[in-house]
C-alpha cells in the first residue's frame, strides 16, 4: 500500500457519506491471461478499488455497508500450488486489516451478502464495469444482463466516487510527480534518438522500457510517430526521415498507477523548417495561453474555446482561414486543424475515471459536452478546482482525408482558405502536452524537470544531446 491506513479509512469514511445508504460493492481486477490461463502479464488493479482499498492482488472484492459502517474484504487465499511458483503471499485477512476494514471473508460469502441485501429492499451499488469477467460476476450476483449493466450502475456512486477522486491530495500529487519525473526521461530520450534511419518502433521500445526500468508501465500505449496528424499514431518499423516532425505522446504510470501524459513534438534534422516553426509557434502560444487562464473558478471550457480564437487568429495570418474569428469558432471551423479537445483529467487513470461516464467526471450541471466535431472530444469542460491535475495539450494537424471531406462537402468554407490548406497535405501534425496542477491562485506543471518545448529550446536540446544512431537489426 502506497498511503497510510488512516488514508483509506478515511476515503471509505467520506465515500459511505456521500452515498448514504445500501451495500457498495468495489470489484477489484483478476487477472487478464493472454494465450492461455497462466501467460498473465503485469497486473494492473482497478483504480477504484485501488483508490479505497490500497491493495494490489487480483481476485478481491470490498464490500462497504453504508448503513452500518460495516466493511468487509472479500477474496480467497491462494493455495500451496500457487505458493508453489509464486511464493508466500499476505493473506486477505492482513490485507483487510492493512487497510483497517474490520473483517474479511472468502468470495463465496459475496453473493450471501448481496443475497441478503435485495432480500431486504436495499439498493446495491456497484461501478460501471469494463471487465467481462467482472460483467460475468454482477450478472450472477444480480441477474442484471451485461448489456444492461452501465445503465443499472449506481449514479450516486459514480458521482461520490468523481467528487472524491478529483481533488488530488498532496499525497497523491507527490506520486503524480514521481510519474513526470518518469516522462521527463522518456520524452527527452525520444528527443536524444529523433534522428534519421533510427525506427519509431526503436524509440517506443526504449521508452516503454524507460518506463519498466523504474519499476512503472506506460500509462497507455506510446504514439511515436512522423504521422502526427494520426491522432494515436502508434509506432511503425519505419525509419525516421529528414526533414521530417517526430510526434511523441507518451507517459509512464507507477507502482501505484498515479500517470503522466506528456507531448513533444521534434524535428527529425534538429532544425524546424520555417513552414514548420511557424505552425509549431502556433501551438506553443496556445499551450501557454492555456496556462495564462487556468486557474479555480475558471471554466475549462472557456479555457479550450479561448485557444480555439487564438489558434483561429493566427491560422488567419498564415492564409489558412478567414472571416470573423468568433464565427468561425462558433461553427466549428478551427476543428479540421484541432478535431479534439484541449486536455483531460488525470490521476490514477490517465483520463481519469473516464470509465465512470465522461458527463459526470468531466461536466456538471452548468457545462454539458457538445454534439458538434470537434468539441464533442473535449472531455474535460467543467470549472477547475484546488487539486485538479489537468491536460494541456493543443494541437494542429493537417489530415488529407478530412481535408477531402470538407472541401467536398463544403464544410465551413466561408472560414478555411482551402488552396492554401492543400499546400500542407503532407505536414503531419503537431501537438505540445504537459501535465497541469491547479493551486490556488493558478496552476503549475507537474514533474521537476520541464521537458523543452519552445523551438530555440528543443533545438538547441537537440543540437546538445543527440545520440548517435543506434544499429537497429
């Protein structure tokens, strides 16, 4: 366990408050075998039960009455045969009082629990799964169809769980930082090896194991890629050319699954050219814009809809759109270069509680999502608070397929310049992401070290601490 015990009964404490009354059923994660039921690779628990619980072996489920106060963790203790290969393991009797829940049962005493809790008229929460494994175990438990299980997921559990999850607390926002400290050396050795003849696949493997050498994972499949404008390009056995960007979005997640998420984008030469400094200065200027606004009280989506004017004004300078800047924001136009939103929640997941429901991690009553391309991809609208860790990560990508579409359909042509817009078919994209504490007076990034970002600063990083080119077989 990562924090205390007094965390975690303190956590559960505030969540049966919030909740009120009935069973709260936590399913932690099993294992996901890959082939076949022993080949598991690196387990990784559920972030809720995580969250509440602070244990890390598979197969345990926790059981608070919001009534009585009563807790329970349930799982089996492994036997001489797993003992076997894997060696002694605490059992689930010291994990409950580890994490200082009162009693402990086998999983066969689960669906006696439950059993006895709809017997008696009371409502039993549990959290949209994402596991069929997990769908398998609540449709035996309460014969609800797994088709039906998100919709029948427990609304004021969803919600307790986001009001708790999203304040970070300053035990939480040291381990954040732990994770940047990881994606700085990720990033700035992606930097190092961006150079022609070295693969993307080369320089995702080195990353991913970066991330493995301290004990952590990558917090969500690296996109190392010369096809920024793929928004997860993931990486190819292709080798990076001249003259070309390498766009990196990559973090790592520690022990205890806190996550950084962080964006560069690099010249393969060591030199931007002048076509792409000037989209790449675009960028930059809207990533400290973001910066500028953010702040509690601040609405997020303001914060996105402000950078969408400033991306919109400058994109006009160079000739690749036109007419009035608040229009062409309000129809959308802006999103053929920027079809997401500006950044996300973050914490244990690295879109934080997205499997929750965006609409209640990332909006509110008073900021709902949008229907219209393009800002239906912000996921995260909602005014900052104290303790927020957030995304700033705006991007600008030249997409040849939805460049076709929209010059052929017409799409918002009173505002984009298309013969000039043709000119970049084969740009790529750009993207700058760092990781963003709210406090309260502002905000500040995560992590010790701020990987280089403004052009002067990545080329001469660049110039300074270029590898030479490893041999790749």
């Amino acid at each position: 366990m990562l924090f205390s015990k007094e965390t975690y009964v303190e956590r559960r404490r505030k969540l049966r408050e919030l909740v009120g009354s009935g069973l709260i059923v936590l399913f932690g994660n099993n294992d996901s075998p890959n082939n076949y039921p022993s080949n598991v690779y690196k387990f990784r628990q559920d972030s809720a039960f995580l969250y509440f619980f602070g244990q890390h072996r598979n197969g345990l489920v926790g059981v608070i009455d919001a009534d009585s106060g009563n807790e329970v963790l349930i799982g089996d203790d492994i036997d001489i045969d797993d003992i076997v290969w894997y060696g002694s393991v605490t059992s689930v009797a010291q994990m409950a009082e580890e994490c200082g829940v009162g009693a402990s049962a086998p999983m066969a005493r689960l669906a006696q629990m439950v059993e006895h809790a709809v017997t008696d008229g009371r409502k039993v929460h549990y959290l949209p799964p994402y596991r069929h494994d997990t769908m398998i175990q609540i449709m035996d438990l309460l014969g609800t169809h797994p088709s039906q299980q998100r919709e029948g997921a427990s609304l004021s559990l969803i919600k307790a769980v986001v009001k708790l999850r999203s304040i970070k607390s300053e035990e939480e926002i040291a381990e954040l930082e732990r994770a940047s400290v990881i994606g700085y050396k990720m990033h700035t050795t992606a930097m190092r090896l961006a150079r022609p003849g070295v693969t993307e696949q080369y320089i995702g493997g080195v990353l991913d194991g970066i991330a493995s050498s301290y004990g952590a994972q990558v917090s969500f499949p690296s996109i190392v890629s010369m096809h920024g404008e793929i928004l997860h390009g993931y990486p190819s056995p292709r080798a990076l050319e001249a003259g070309r960007l390498l766009l990196v979005d990559a973090g790592a997640e520690t022990n205890e699954n806190y996550c950084s998420d962080h964006t560069r984008t690099t010249p393969i030469s060591g030199k931007f050219t002048t076509k792409q400094k000037e989209i790449y200065d675009i960028v930059a200027d809207c990533h400290d814009l973001a910066l500028s606004h953010a702040r509690p009280g601040v609405r997020w989506w303001d914060v996105h809809m402000a950078v969408c004017a400033l991306m919109t004004d400058r994109l006009k300078e160079l000739g690749l759109m036109k007419g009035d800047t608040e229009e062409a924001v309000r129809a959308g136009a802006h999103a053929l270069f920027l079809p997401h939103g500006l950044g996300h929640m973050m914490g244990m997941d690295v879109h934080d509680m997205e499997g929750l429901g965006q609409v209640y991690v990332g909006f509110d009553d008073e900021t709902r999502p949008s229907s219209q391309f393009g800002t239906n991809a912000l996921r995260f609208g909602r005014r900052l608070e104290a303790g927020h860790v957030v995304t700033d990560e705006p991007g600008i990508y030249f997409i040849p397929d939805l460049i076709d579409d929209w010059q052929k359909k017409g799409i918002n042509a009173q505002y984009l310049n298309f013969d000039k817009i043709n000119a970049y078919r084969d740009f790529g994209g750009i993207r700058i992401e760092d990781d963003v504490l709210i406090t309260p007076d502002g905000c500040r990034f995560l992590g010790k070290d701020r990987i280089p970002y403004h052009t002067a600063d990545v080329e001469r990083y660049v110039e300074e601490h270029r590898e030479e080119s490893p041999v790749i077989y």
